[in-house]
C-alpha cells in the first residue's frame, strides 16, 4: 500500500467524485446568472456575471425572505430554495474534497506509525538472535 501510494499513480481512492463538485459549481452559477436575469433585469452584466461567478446568494436569501411571506410567490419561494440547496451541495462536496486531501496527506503518516511496532520488533528479534549466536558459539570472545 505504501509502494503504491508511493511509486505509483494510482494512489489512494478519493471518498468525492471531483467532476460532480465541478459540475455542481457550474450549474450554480448558471441557476444564479439565470435568476439575476429574470429579478434584477437592470443591474448591470458586469455585476451579474460578478455574483454568479462568485456564488453570491446574499440576494436570492433576501429576496426568498421578502417571498416567504406571500403565498402567492410559491414558485419563486420553490425556485430560490432549490438554488440554495445548490449551493448547500457545492459546499458540501468542497468539504469532502478537504477532507480528501487532508486524508491523503496523512495516509503515508498513518502507514508508517502502523509499522513502527513491527520493524522496532523484528529489530528485538535480530538482536536477540544474534546475541544467541553469539553466546552458543562464542565467537568474537577474546583469547
């Protein structure tokens, strides 16, 4: 496991699946670019592309608390909410991908403190045996 982790490309088995956090992140965007087309018409492009590029929701949670108080703004409220589900799963898979790289950052260690005990033992063995040897034959004893 060591060698492969090591010498090999193949490496450790991520727990997140990159290109769905990729995807995620665009589709994001692209609901938030979206959205700040149809409610802010006016605001300029520049900005729109800024927000939605950024991820910037702080408008959306405005926006959704104004429209949880009137039922008749239901499919906004619904529209809004499955945005920031969105962006809880954007953040949700970028946690994972931390956890990721934390975790291969620490396997090797983990690998290595797991042997300690077995090399530091066949290290006792070698010396045992050796002063074993030793003392049956008595060699190396001064004449």
């Amino acid at each position: 496991s060591i060698y492969q982790e090591i010498f090999t490309k193949t490496g450790r088995i991520d727990v997140t699946d990159r290109k769905a956090r990729t995807d995620t992140i665009e589709s994001l965007k692209r609901m938030i670019r979206s959205w700040l087309e149809e409610y802010f018409p006016k605001m300029p492009l520049e900005e729109k592309i800024e927000r939605a590029e950024t991820m910037d929701i702080s408008l959306i949670e405005e926006r959704f608390e104004e429209s949880i108080k009137h039922i008749y703004e239901l499919n906004s409220v619904v529209r809004m909410s499955l945005i920031e589900m969105q962006f809880i799963k954007k953040e949700l898979l970028s946690a994972l991908v931390a956890m990721d790289e934390l975790m291969g950052s620490n396997e090797i260690n983990m690998q290595i403190a797991a042997m300690t005990p077995a090399v530091m033992l066949l290290m006792a063995i070698r010396k045992g045996f050796s002063f074993v040897f030793y003392a049956i034959l008595q060699v190396g004893k001064s004449k």
